[in-house]
C-alpha cells in the first residue's frame, strides 16, 4: 500500500510529498502542528485539537489554510487513504512560502501538510509496564501553550532520556518546578493520593490527554489538583505517569533512577488508565476544549 500524504490541496505519494525550501516552516520553524490520534477508527479529541490549533494559529497570526471543516475532511480522507485505524494523523500549517526575510510576508497563502501513520491499537498491558523518566533544565521560550513545531528545546532532551535508557524528560523551571514532558504532561499521585499536575499556563501545552484525564477522574469522582509540583516532590510521589496523544497514559517507575513508590505500576494510575480508555470509547474525547492559557 502507498502511503499518502496532502501538500497544499493535493494528495500525493509520501515520498514524493514535498514543501518549497523557501517555506516559513522549514526556514523559521513558523508554523504550528497537532497529532491526532485514531482509536479503533474514532479520530480522538478533534473539537479539542482543533481549538487549540486555533490558539495556535491566533497567537502567532497564523491565518487558517481552509476552515476548520474542510481540514477535518481531509484528516479523515488521509485516515481513510492510509487505511489508518489505530494510529496518528500529522497537521503542520506554517506561514507559507516567501523571500527570506524575518518579518511576516504580505499576500501569502499558509501552507498545510497532513500525513497519516498507522500503530498497533492503544495495549493497556504495555502502557502498565512503567518507564523511567529524567529530570532536565525547561530551556525553552515562554509560550509553551502554543503548539509550535519550534522543538529544538524538547527533541534535545528527548534524546538525553534516550541516552539515558529513559523514555521521556521532564522539564524544570528556574523555580524548581516540573512544567512537562518534551512531549507528554506530567502526573504525580502524592503520598496522601492526591493526583496532581501542572495548572494550564504558558508554562506548558494544555494536552487533550491531559483534559481527557481531568474529565474521567472528575466523572468518576476522583479528586485531583491542577498546580506545579517540584522535582522534591515527584521523587516523593507514590505513583507518576505521562500523558500524550501518542504515549496516551504511561506508568512511570523511576525518576533520575530512583524508583517511584514501590517501583510498581500503581493503583490510581491503573485505575485512570481504565477509566481514560473508557472516556474516549464512551465521549470520544474531551468535552470541554475551551481554555488554553
Ligand atoms: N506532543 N506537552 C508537550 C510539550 C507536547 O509536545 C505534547 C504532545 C503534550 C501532550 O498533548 P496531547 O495530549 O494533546 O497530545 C504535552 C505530541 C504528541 C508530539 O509532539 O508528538
């Protein structure tokens, strides 16, 4: 099967898929991206992504390539091309195509890209197996709640938790606090069984995992609060796990080698892995998509 991909109003073969060199997005990093994830041939959170890819665009006047219905034709039509189930759907926009020059460019059309991956279906088994993470410094710029393909920061660190035989890195501020993951949000459950994790800010992206995790523990009951916790307190954690569109919720074991709680997955952790999969069988998503800073 060809895999395909959509340039600009065209799909094409992936390997014949291709930008101008003069595109703001490979020349500046201008541009924005979401992934969306398919469960069981369910695109996941579209109302969320799509809000937050309209900060995104807002924040960085960014205009939309076509409305935001039409884009959701296309995720589906390079879905369905791809015969992608279970897997990913890649958006980029970047500001388009122009002469060099740092300033925005007059007249110019934004340019989008879709590609489609297909995955092995979400395997609650896997993700109870526990990873470790790493602790790093967040040197990133200001304005983490904006989707931005602008990754130096977070592919650099992502590599450091490689090297480091870890899955993922968490980022500490001048303050000492966790804002997130290179590419997940972070969780702890504190010794009191207190879930807890980052409040939304600039600080860190508001992920449709992380809403989608709110919304299942507040439908079940399960109390849980939104504020920065510190590195001090994450090794001190009797649980921690990691939230993403392509991690979805992933049991942490270690943190900078030591072990967190008992080094086994725990309990409420496997109970939100239970009750997110349900959420997003059941609602499809998040249904409240409306704050982003
Ligand atoms: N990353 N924080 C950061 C820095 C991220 O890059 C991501 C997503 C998240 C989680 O957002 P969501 O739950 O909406 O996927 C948090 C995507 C998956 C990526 O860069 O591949």
């Amino acid at each position: 099967m060809t895999r395909i991909a959509y340039v600009n109003g065209r799909y094409v073969p992936h390997h014949e898929a291709a930008v101008h060199i003069e595109d703001r997005g490979y020349q500046f990093a201008d541009g924005v991206y979401e992934v969306f994830f398919l469960h069981h041939g369910r695109l996941i959170g579209e109302q969320g992504h799509m809000d937050r890819l309209e900060h995104s665009l807002k924040e960085l006047r960014i205009a939309w390539p076509m409305s935001r219905r039409a884009i959701g034709v296309v995720i589906r039509e390079i879905a369905r091309r791809n015969r992608v189930r279970d897997g990913f759907i890649y958006l980029q926009i970047s500001r388009g195509v122009a002469r060099r020059d740092h300033q925005f460019p007059k007249d110019v059309d934004s340019s989008l890209v879709l590609t489609g991956r297909r995955m092995p279906p979400l395997n609650k088994e896997e993700l109870r197996q526990g990873v470790g993470v790493i602790t790093i410094p967040d040197i990133r710029w200001k304005r983490h709640d904006i989707k931005s393909v602008s990754l130096l920061p977070n592919i650099l660190g992502k590599q450091q938790a490689h090297e480091a035989g870890a899955y993922e890195a968490w980022m500490v501020n001048d303050q000492g606090m966790v804002t997130e993951g290179t590419l997940s949000n972070a969780w702890i459950v504190t010794q009191d069984g207190e879930l807890v994790t980052h409040n939304v800010s600039h600080a860190i992206l508001n992920g449709i995992t992380r809403l989608t995790v709110l919304e299942a523990a507040a439908e079940a009951g399960i109390q849980f609060s939104e504020r920065p916790f510190s590195v001090a307190e994450a090794l001190a954690a009797k649980e921690a796990f990691v939230t993403s569109s392509t991690s979805h919720l992933k049991a942490v074991t270690s943190i900078d080698g030591q072990t967190v709680g008992n080094g086994h997955v725990g309990e409420l952790t496997t109970r939100m892995l239970d009750l997110y999969v349900d959420f997003i069988e059941n609602h499809g998503g998040p249904q409240n998509t409306s704050s982003w800073n």
